[in-house]
C-alpha cells in the first residue's frame, strides 16, 4: 500500500531479511494521532496487513519482530 500524503511513514519502515528472505515492512500514522498501522510485503508480492492499530510507530515494530520470532519470515510468504 502507497501511503497518500498526508500519512506520515516511520523511521521504522525498511527491508528486512532474516534466513535469506528479505520482506518490506511499512509503518504508517495516518490523519488520526497514535493510530500506526503495520504492512509486511514479500518480495513475490504476497501483503500482510494488521487489522489492529498500534499506539507508536516503536509498538508496530515490536509486533513485527514478536511476529518474526515465533513464527518465522515464511509466515509473510
């Protein structure tokens, strides 16, 4: 997902690889203040969105890394 401009995308947001795969998380604060939302993208283009907003952007990667943790990068593919 293409953030429209008034969304603001976090420090936090870059490529991650771990055992050789390499996906795209996105963190993205839209209008509403302590609302961050969560994106993960594989490279074969298979997206995971969180239906939960995150209070800070700090939260959202916690998740993500949580995520990574105990069930692995081949959940994102």
């Amino acid at each position: 997902m293409y953030p429209s401009p008034a969304n603001e995308i976090s420090s936090h947001s870059r490529d991650y690889t771990h055992d050789g795969v390499t996906v795209a998380v996105t963190i993205i604060r839209g209008t509403e203040p302590d609302r961050w939302r969560l994106e993960v993208m594989s490279r074969e283009g298979q997206l995971t969105e969180w239906s939960d907003d995150f209070a800070t952007d700090q939260e959202a990667l916690e998740e993500f890394l949580d995520v990574l943790q105990t069930e692995g990068i081949q959940t994102f593919l």
